[in-house]
C-alpha cells in the first residue's frame, strides 16, 4: 500500500495512471479484507 502511494506522488492528481493506482489501492484493500474474513482470528 505504502508503495502504490509513493508511485502514485509521481503522476498528476486525475492522470490516468494515478486513477489506475488508486484502483489497484482499493482493490488491494478488498483482498485484504476478504482473506481476514475467511480466516478468523
């Protein structure tokens, strides 16, 4: 997560390329979350 902001620093607000690390931030997010919801602490 912390790298895809750092790559993101590097590309103008609403770039094409920041809009897609966003994406790639959120979807990484999701995965995180799902695999914390199939394996309970």
């Amino acid at each position: 997560m912390k790298t895809l902001g750092t790559v993101s620093d590097k590309y103008p607000k609403g770039s094409a390329e920041d809009e897609a690390l966003r994406i790639a931030a959120v979807a990484l997010l999701y995965v995180q979350d799902i695999d914390k919801l199939s394996h309970p602490n």
